[in-house]
C-alpha cells in the first residue's frame, strides 16, 4: 500500500494540473493575450506559493516544535502540505517539458528537480517535516515574484501596483527567503554528524543552488525595478522626454530567460 504521503502528492499533482486546464476556459486579460499559457502558469503558480507560504508561516507560528525539532516534531497536516508541495512542482515541471523547449526551461526542472528531491524525502520518511515547513517560506516571496510577473505581463508597468509589489519582493526575498536559508544551512551544518551524510549532501547542494539564484534575483531585481526607474538629468543635445524610463523588462516577458523566473 502507497505511503499516505504518495496519494497526496499524487492528488495534488493531478489538481494542478486541473487548474491549469480550468484556467484554459477562463478569458486571458487583454494585455497578457500575447502569452496565454504564461499567465496561466503564473497563475497556477500563485495559488500555490499562497497555500504553501501562508499555510508554513501558520503552521510555525501555531507549533513552534517544528524549528525546535525539525526532524521528528510535526503535526500530521504539516506532512500533507509538504505533500501538496511536492505534487505541484511535479506538475509543473510537466507543463514546462510540455510547453517550453529545454533550452529555455532548464534551470527551473534542475530546480524542481532538487526541490522535489529534498521535499520527497519528508513526504516517503516522515522526518524532517519541520525543516521542509521552514523551506516553504521561501513560497511568501514566490508569490510576490509570481505577481510581479504577471504585472509585467499584462504591462502594468510602470504603475503603483508594480512599484508596491517590487518592493514587496525585495522586501520577502530578505525576510522570507535569505533569513529561512540561512537558518536551514547553519541548521544542517550543525547536525551533520546525525543526519545521514547522503541527506547533508542533496540538502546542501539544495541550499548552495537555491541561494546563489535568491542573491542574483535580489540583485536583478533592485536594478531593474528600482535603480533604472529614478530619473535622470537629460543629456546634453538629446530631447527630454517626460514619463519615460528604460527598463531591462521591455518587450516580450518570458519567464524562463534569467534567474528571475526562480519558483520554491
């Protein structure tokens, strides 16, 4: 008989992809037609960044044990969410290899390939639930990229929203994605000696992976939406034009060509 855990995942798998082909019978915003299968993945992928996320920072404010213990603390739902997780980054990795050619996908199946990796071994153990729950607050900065995107999309900016969710994601990448990694590596470095060395190997190259993307994205981001978007004195024989400005995001937004496009 399958591990509960399985049947979950599988659940959650087949649901996502379930929503992503309800989404298809829903009008596209105007805007955003030029790509309708992107927006229904952002979408797709917003949903669960708002479940995982909110449903992890819950579940650590109302059992705190799960940090104390990472390995064995845990209420049975937190495993179920770890499991819903898992099903979703298995469901979007197929809609990418269905969707997208490999050389424009590759960096987020690797990423879904640790993750799913890392994730399946809470799900198939039931250990170290806690620290997978910790992992899933990288999710609260998942959403506000996921919006960003879908701002850019539908070409909302420049606009208040964008600026507002800009800073939201700078703000959550520091807090909710930077804070959790730091505490997951010094965590793991400390207990080396009694996790298996196989688990400190594969959560390590997770953490290294997913840290290097989170400093790049931080980085990418705070230039594009932030330095690039204050004025600048016109040049000298060059005509000033007002409400304009140069972005890096102009012209066709795919999700897939930098680190920008990084989901957990």
């Amino acid at each position: 008989m399958a591990p509960p855990g399985l049947l979950v995942a599988g659940a959650s798998f087949l649901a996502f992809r379930g929503l992503h082909w309800g989404l298809r019978r829903l009008p596209t915003p105007e805007l955003a037609a030029r790509d309708r299968w992107q927006w229904r993945n952002l979408c797709v992928s917003l949903a669960h960044s708002l479940l995982s996320g909110a449903g992890a920072l819950l579940g650590l404010s109302l059992y705190p044990q799960m940090a104390a213990d990472p390995i064995h603390g845990h209420p049975r739902w937190a495993l179920v969410l770890v499991a819903v997780s898992v099903g979703y980054f298995l469901a979007d990795g197929a809609d990418l290899l269905w969707n997208q050619t490999l050389g424009k996908t590759w960096d987020l199946l690797c990423h879904h390939l640790v993750v799913v990796s890392c994730l399946s071994t809470a799900v198939l153990s039931g250990r170290y639930v806690g620290f997978s729950m910790v992992s899933l607050l990288l999710e609260l900065n998942s959403a506000c990229l996921h919006l960003r995107k879908l701002l850019l999309l539908s070409r909302q900016a420049p606009s208040l929203a964008f600026s507002v969710t800009s800073w939201a994601s700078l703000a959550t990448l520091a807090l909710f994605r930077l804070v959790p990694l730091g505490w997951m590596s010094l965590w793991l470095f400390r207990q080396r000696h009694q996790v298996p060395l196989a688990l400190v190997t594969l959560g390590g190259i997770g953490l290294v992976t997913v840290g290097v993307m989170s400093i790049i994205l931080g980085i990418r981001i705070l230039v594009n939406d932030v330095l690039q978007s204050r004025p600048h004195p016109p040049s000298p024989g060059h005509e000033k034009t007002r409400g304009t400005r140069t972005r890096r995001d102009n012209g066709p937004v795919t999700r897939y060509n930098s680190t920008l496009s990084l989901k957990d």
